[in-house]
C-alpha cells in the first residue's frame, strides 16, 4: 500500500477490564482510500473505530490520525478531530423527530456558522448525491430501510469530511438497497477523495469497492490484502470466513475454562 499513510496504528492493546479486545495491533490506511475491517462478531472490529474516533484511548502504543496520536488529544483537540470526521451507524440513527432535511443539516448547523439558505443549497446538494432529492420534508417512520441508510449517508457526508467510519452500513438491507449503498459509499469516496474504513460482514459486496483489506481474529491482525488477494488466498482461517463455513480454524463454541460435565459435577466418558 501507498506510504503516504493517513491512519497508522503502531502496536496498539486495548481491554476492558481484564478482557483483552485488541493485542499489538498494527495497521496503515493511505489517504483517500477505502479500507474494510473484517472478522467474527467480538474480534474487536467496532473497538478499532472508537479508538480512531477518539472515544475511548489504546492502553499501549499509538493511533495516528494525520499525524496525531487521538490517545494524548485533549478535549479540544478531539472536538475538531471530529469535525473533519464522517460515521455512519449500523442501522443510520436518524433522529426519529426531525425531518429528512432538518437532519441532513443538523452536523451544518450544530458545526458551522453558515447562514440557514446556504445550508439549505448543501442539504438538496446532499440528497441529490444520494438519489433522493424531494424528500426533504419527509420524516424517517415514511422511509424505507434503503432510504433511511442514504440519508443517514447524506448526513455523513453533509461538511465533505476527511475521514468516513462506516459500521456494519449493509446491515438489514435487501440485495438492491445494498448494492445501492455499496455503489453510493465508492463514488462520494471517490470523489471527495475521503479516507475510509469500514467495519462490515458483507465479505463479496465489500469485496467489490474496497481497495484493501484487513482481517482480525482474537485481537490480532490475522491476514490482509487486496481484494485479489483475498478471492485466491489459500488461508484456512480466508476461506472459512469468506465461504462463511460453519466448521474451520474459527470454532462455534466459547472456549470454557470448564466441561458441560464438570460443570455439573458429572464424570466425564473417556
């Protein structure tokens, strides 16, 4: 991948409690490229984005946004950390009281200064990038789940950031909403020339907008690489989770400190 890195992670540990989530992670993610994080539910993928995004900090080693660690930013620093930064939530978070436009311009309004018609001329601009323009006065309970992701992308990308999350953004979606998304996520990253990162289940629709790959199990950077590079590794751990087999190096059941039979003081079958 390009030196020119915009993200870097340098060893960085992190743990709830005595859980460990994250162990000597270490990744870079070039500028203005889109950039997805795979792996099991619990493998610490969401962890990776709130430490990006500053809310909570790496217990050991670095994260780099720009140049800048987010673990030493004080709360100023972060807030205009995340000024320049775009999220799209899981199932896009729309405030279920305000309109479709009112939502759109809320980050303009909350973060900038600018009078109410030029928010208005970036609102429509927003959801005309998006497919849907005349929707303005529409609230979420009237959107359809593929509608309701769009605008909640619109919203994303209502101050043009310099850094997109995006968090499971496929979820729940039909084949058409997806490839919808998928297809809106490439052309205004593409266009804006944002640095991306997406956290995502959806192994071949990601596979076919990203420009590289991380795979993380156990805490631990596992396997990356191009999209190519993924299709045809011969990686046991790849082509369980690629081919999503439910028998491979990743195991269906919580490893246990102790047996079902030991649990309830039974003898165990030799």
């Amino acid at each position: 991948m390009s030196s020119d890195s915009f993200i870097t992670l340098r060893n960085v540990s992190f743990a709830y409690n005595d859980r460990p989530i994250l162990q000597d992670v270490s990744l870079s993610i070039p500028r203005g490229k889109l950039v997805a994080i795979m792996g099991g539910s619990g493998s610490g993928k969401t962890t990776l984005l709130r430490l990006i995004s500053g809310q909570i900090r790496a217990q050991h080693g670095e994260v780099l946004v720009d140049g800048r660690d987010v673990g030493h930013m004080n709360n100023s620093e972060l807030y205009q950390h995340r000024r320049r930064m775009g999220m799209l939530f899981q199932f896009g978070a729309l405030f279920t009281d305000l309109s479709v436009f009112d939502n759109v311009a809320f980050p303009l309004r909350e973060l900038t200064r600018l009078p109410e018609s030029v928010i208005a001329d970036l609102v429509l601009l927003k959801l005309s990038a998006v497919g849907l323009r005349g929707t303005e006065r529409l609230m979420p309970a009237e959107l359809s789940g593929g509608m309701a992701r769009r605008i909640a992308l619109a919203r994303a990308m209502a101050l043009d950031p310099q850094l997109m999350l995006y968090d499971e953004p496929f979820t729940g979606l039909d084949p058409i909403s997806l490839g919808t998304i998928a297809l809106l996520i490439k052309k205004l990253n593409d266009a804006l020339g944002t640095t991306s990162i997406m956290v995502t289940h959806d192994v071949h629709k990601s596979l076919d907008i990203v420009d590289h790959v991380y795979f993380v199990a156990n805490g631990r950077i596992v396997a990356e690489g191009t999209p190519d590079e993924v299709r045809h590794a011969e990686s046991p751990w790849l082509a369980q989770f690629v081919a999503g087999e439910p028998d491979g190096p990743v195991h269906f059941a919580y490893p246990a400190s102790t047996s079902l039979a030991q649990s309830f003081g039974l003898r165990e079958q030799a």
